[in-house]
C-alpha cells in the first residue's frame, strides 16, 4: 500500500514566502583584518576596513538607499554580532 503525504500535512512553505529580501546588505566583523565590512547577497563590497561598526553601517545604508533609487527590489540591510543577526534598515 503506497503512501502520500501532501505537503500541506508536513509543513513543507512555498519558495515565494521564504523571501524576505532580494538584496540584503549584511555587515559584520573580520577577524583578520580586525575591522568592520559588508557583505552585499554574500559577495564583498566596497565596504571594508572600517574601524568602527557605525562607519560600516552608514556606508551600506548609503548603498542600500542608492540602489533602492535606481529599483524596485526589497533591500534589507543586518548586522551579525557574534551569532545575533539584528535587522538595522528596511526599505520603506
């Protein structure tokens, strides 16, 4: 006797309602250059060598509202401290 199991039983979401961003801008620490930089969708940006985390933050909301200008993509940017990922700007 074959089973099936829909998907709804077993909690499986749809790909759409995992998104919650198409760009996010997330800053954090390196260690080895012991200094602050951001990361845009998990790719290197500009942003790097900052010595203090607000520096770094402004600089990528900077970006994050520069490229919210020129499209319609939902941009977040976060910060991760330690293992804490804290949201810190959304677009509007």
């Amino acid at each position: 006797m074959e089973k099936t199991i829909s998907n709804e039983i077993i909690g499986v979401r749809k790909r759409a309602a995992l998104k919650i961003a198409d760009v996010e801008y997330r800053v954090l620490f390196n260690e080895e250059k012991q200094g602050w930089g951001a990361l845009r969708n998990g790719v290197r940006t500009d942003i790097s060598g900052r010595r203090k985390r607000k520096s770094a933050v402004d600089s990528a909301i900077r970006d994050a509202k520069a490229e919210l200008e020129m499209s319609g993509a939902i941009i977040v940017v976060t910060c991760l401290t330690g293992r804490k990922l804290e949201t810190l700007w959304r677009e509007p």
